[in-house]
C-alpha cells in the first residue's frame, strides 16, 4: 500500500498544490512557516478523515476562501482507491471514497494504515489522559472497528447520563430505575472497552519496551502502566459508591472515560523526571511500536510520517532509524526537514528510492 498523489485546493496555506510521490521516500523540505507540515497533515487527513494538528476543522481552510479539498490516489491490494476529503464553511466534512459518500466516518478508519510522528506527540506526556486514552483508541481502531463503534456508543450514553444527572439537579429530583437504564449500558460497553483496551497493552507494552531499547540502547528503566478504575471493581458498583459525587457534579465521575496510560522512567513520572532526550526517546519508541503493532494487525506496513524529526534527533537515534529503512521494516515514508542538504545526505544512506520537494 502507498500513496501515489495528493492534491490539496484552499488548504491551510496552500491555494492549489499537487504532488506525485515515490512508493518509498518522500521528503518535504524548505524554512519555517511554507506548509511542510500542512502536507503531512493533509495525508493524515485522508487516513482519519480529520487533523492531527488542529481539532477544529473550519480552521483548516485557507484565509479568505469557503472550503477546502484534499484529494488522494492510493494503490491498496494493486487497485487504485481515490479518498476525497472535504469541508465548506457551515457544512458537514465529507469524506469520499471512488465517488461514493460515507455516510459514518468510522466506516473508513482502518483502509489506510498510518502512523505520524511530530513534536506535537509531546502533549501525550504534558497533557491530561483524554490525549493518552485518544492514542490507545486510535491504535486499536485501526484494526477492529467493532472497537470504535463501542467507543462512539458508550460516549453517546455517557452524554446522556450526564444530561440526566443535570436534569435532576435543576428540577430537585431523582429517578433511580430511569438512572439503572443508562448504568446498565455503560456497565456492558464499559467492560468490553476495558477487555480491549488491556488485552491491547499486554501485547503493545512489550513491543514498546523493545523499541525503547534498540533507540538508545540504554539501561533506562521505562514503564508503560495501564491505570483503570475497573481493574478492581465493576462499573455497576463504581456507579453506586460515586452516586451521591455524581448528583452534585451533574457528570458521571467514574468509569472508562477515566482510564489512564502512566508514562514513568524509574518508578516516576517521565513528565517530571525525564529529560528532554529521555522523553523524545520515549515517545519515538512509543510510535514505533504504534507502527509495529498496526502492520502486524493489518498486515500491511503503515505509511510513516516523520514531522522535522531530524532535527530533534541527535546521530546515534538517526542511525538507528536510517537502519530500520534499510532492514525493510517501514513501507512508504514521508519526512519534512528544514535542511535540505541534511535530509538528502540521511535519505541517501537508506539506499532506497527517493523524492525531495522544495516548498
């Protein structure tokens, strides 16, 4: 699987633009500010049929126009599949594939494997768990999407209970068997979710902690920990000894939606004890194993993107990477750089084919 091209019409900085790739190495190179990134966001874009970098979507439209299109040719199976994506101000996204509308967006999650790897993978250890639970459900959706749509259903009760919660807090009352219903079903899809989400991390935490060794080749001691309130309890139980927290919250305080991935070095936060090389490591090795973990549930190699990764990378961990290349481990990979005669010199000791586009 590969992409072979992209045109992008009124997105972000970019007013018409298209670009034929080469099936292994495509580099995006040129100063701060012309649309590197905006490029790979654009692929990124026709994987999840949403950004990477900016969660509002009328934001992706280039100043001054009404919409935006981004429209790509990949060869998938030896066919050649054409997703559009679209948005016009005031209207609903939508997303294409040969034509033909999808009418849920989950349809599509999964058809095109994907893995990026940005400065922006910070905010998985500097923000709150929302961003670390965003990142174990976005691995396993890519290959299970029974996954997604328990996801969807269980935050559309949730929004529910919680409209509840509110609506007896305002009218002074309470109604437990009406309450029961909503329990019942976020106990159900709760603990289906929970089964996923720790069956995954029994096979994704020994992929990372590989990973995180062969890039530094270090004695740090690393742990991925999954923190989850039903490790040792019931969500029916949960809901119980959290009833009287919840009618005064108006929300529902305990459950899945609180489920934690703790990123440690040592036995401590990495957030607070890692250094700035510890935590780019860390989370290059957790992308990595993000890749691995996908291509061996799809079966295919994931595209790869690599967002001005050289340059927070220091020649050992390069070296490491440039290896992998070679080894035949990644399929096609996209890369921006501001460092053009940098990027060919290390795109060079891959031995593989390649394409540079000075923006």
């Amino acid at each position: 699987m590969y992409l072979k091209s992209i045109a992008l019409f009124n997105y972000k900085n970019f007013s018409e633009i298209d670009f034929e790739f080469d099936s292994k190495i495509n580099c995006f190179v040129g100063k701060n500010g012309v649309g590197k990134t905006n490029v790979l966001d654009a692929i990124y874009h026709l994987a999840y049929g949403k950004s990477y970098f900016n969660p509002l979507a009328v934001q992706n439209i280039k100043h001054g126009e009404e919409f935006f299109v981004i429209d790509g040719t990949f060869e998938i199976k030896s066919r050649n599949e054409q997703v559009v994506c679209s948005l016009k101000k005031n209207q609903k996204k939508i997303l294409r594939r040969n034509g033909k509308l999808y009418e849920k967006f989950s349809d599509h999650i999964g058809l095109i494997p994907l893995v990026i790897i940005s400065p922006a993978d910070r905010d998985l250890i500097v923000e709150g768990s929302e961003a670390r639970r965003k990142f174990i459900d976005t691995v396993i959706s890519q290959s299970d999407p029974g996954y997604l749509q328990e996801l969807i259903q269980y935050q559309k009760v949730l929004q529910q209970r919680n409209a509840l919660l509110k609506y007896f807090a305002l009218n002074h009352t309470f109604e437990n068997d009406t309450l029961s219903i909503y329990n019942e079903q976020l106990h159900r899809l709760g603990h289906q979710i929970y089964e996923k989400r720790k069956t995954f991390l029994e096979t994704f935490i020994p992929i990372f902690n590989q990973h995180h060794h062969a890039i530094t080749d270090s004695q740090e001691a690393v742990q991925l920990v999954y923190e989850s309130q039903l490790h040792d309890r019931l969500m029916l139980e949960l809901f119980e000894e959290n009833l009287s927290k919840d009618r005064i919250l108006y929300y529902t305080s305990c459950g899945i939606h609180k489920d934690d991935l703790s990123f440690e070095i040592d036995g401590f936060p990495i957030k607070k004890f890692g250094s700035q090389g510890q935590q780019k490591s860390f989370l290059i090795a957790l992308k990595l194993a993000q890749f691995e973990f996908i291509k061996k549930q799809c079966g295919e190699k994931p595209l790869l993107l690599f967002d001005d990764i050289f340059d927070k990378l220091d020649e050992y961990r390069v070296g490491k990477i440039v290896a992998m290349v070679n080894n035949d481990e990644f399929g096609q990979l996209f890369i921006s750089d501001t460092h053009p005669e940098r990027t060919e010199s290390i795109v060079k000791l891959t031995h593989q084919s390649y394409k540079i586009f000075n923006l």
